[in-house]
C-alpha cells in the first residue's frame, strides 16, 4: 500500500506555531496543585481540577478568584495580587513539571514534522520565563527556533501580531504558516494574522462559532500531521 501523500509532505518553508498549555503539554496537574498549595496557605480545602481546568490560559489570577469564589469568599483584588498570586508562582515555578508532560504522541510527531522540513515554534500567553522551564522540563526546548511568551510583545493573543512576531523570529514567512492551538484565544489571533488554524480538542478551551473554512479540528496528536498537511495544501 502506497503511503498517503498527505502524510508525506514537505514543510520545507513552513513555519508551524503551537500553543502550550493545552496543546504540546498536559500542564494541567501542576497549575492545579499550585492553585490548591495557594488556598491550603488559607486554610481552604482543595478544589477539583475540573474546577479550574477551563481557566487555563487565563492566567493564576484568573484560577486563584475562582478557587475563592468556589468556597463562598469575596475576591479581594489587593490580597489577590500582593499575596495569593506571588505564593502560586513560587510553589509553581518550583514544581513546574512534576505531573506535566507532553500529550501522547506529541514528541513523534514533531520530530517527524521537523523531518520533513518543517521550522517549529511557540506562541504562548503565558510568560516567557514559564514557558522556557516548562519545555525544557520536559525536553521539549529543542525542537523549537523560536520561542515567544505572553510578557515579551507589547500584545498578547489574540491579537495576532503576537504569531506573526513568533513566525518571524523563527525565519519563516506569515504566509506559509499554520497556528496550533485549544482555544478560542488561539483560533482569534490567527484569524487575526490570517493564518491556517488547527484545533485540538483535547487541551482546555473552545472554539468560536465563528465559521473558518481555514480551520481543522483533531482529536489526538496522531492526527496532526495529516491536518496541518490538508491546511498547506490549501494556501
């Protein structure tokens, strides 16, 4: 049997961008057991991952109000900023991988991508120092040109400069490029950069109901090489 040609294309000249959280890293486990270390310093008592698990991405601030407001207390924003959120990204920062890793069949596919020719890079919102130990813990640092976090741009996505910026610092040319990523976040800044989209569904955001016909969704890492390659074909 002749192997599928879409499975065998070239990426030479492409640059591909993936999110994080989500999308390349099941980061999950360790934002919970941070945010839960954070109410324990309250004497509060842990909260579910499912809880939070639709808040990543949003930022610690984000997931600690929640954590408050699960337990029936009032957000104060000055507690929030000086005390609860410098407590979280310390336990964070100190834990950063120890439950996280790659989805499967994450690590296979990008060596294969970067095979075939591909330029790797990552366009996150979380902030750059973060980002660079959570993909270094994991070994995933090497596979990417460029790397580039939520606090190093004067935006963020959605704004789509944030991708063009990422496919740019990595050499690669904005059109023959193709955004990743689990959220709507991501799906808005690469309509915003006018950008292929790939949706994974497995990370922790939704898509808009916005229609795209330059988007496609996976349900598994194994299934990524074969979308990407449907998205290039198209451009």
């Amino acid at each position: 049997m002749s192997e599928d040609p879409l499975n065998s294309f070239d990426f030479s000249d492409w640059t591909l961008v993936f999110d994080l959280d989500g999308t390349l890293v099941e980061t999950a486990p360790d934002l919970h057991a941070a945010l839960n270390h954070t109410l324990a310093t309250k004497d509060l008592a842990p909260v579910s991952l499912e809880i939070v698990r639709g808040l990543i991405g949003d930022g610690a601030k984000a997931m600690i109000r929640k954590g408050l407001t699960h337990h029936g207390l009032p957000v104060d924003e000055a507690e929030v900023s000086t005390s609860l959120w410098p407590i979280f990204l310390d336990y964070y920062r100190a834990n950063i991988t120890r439950f996280s890793e790659p989805f499967e069949a994450c690590v296979d596919t990008l060596k294969a991508l970067r095979e075939a020719g591909a330029t790797l890079t990552v366009c996150t919102n979380k902030a750059q120092g973060l980002a660079e130990l959570v993909l270094t813990g994991v070994d995933l640092d090497g596979y990417f040109t460029a790397i580039i976090g939520g606090d190093v741009l004067g935006t963020k996505k959605p704004d789509g400069a944030h991708i063009i910026e990422t496919v740019r610092r990595g050499g690669g040319d904005p059109r023959r490029a193709i955004m990743v990523g689990d959220a709507w976040t991501d799906e808005r800044a690469a309509r915003d950069a006018r950008l292929p989209f790939v949706f994974v569904s497995f990370g922790y955001g939704t898509l808009s109901d916005q229609p795209y016909d330059r988007l496609r969704s996976v349900d598994h890492w194994r299934d990524m090489r074969q979308a990407l390659s449907e998205l290039a074909c198209q451009t």
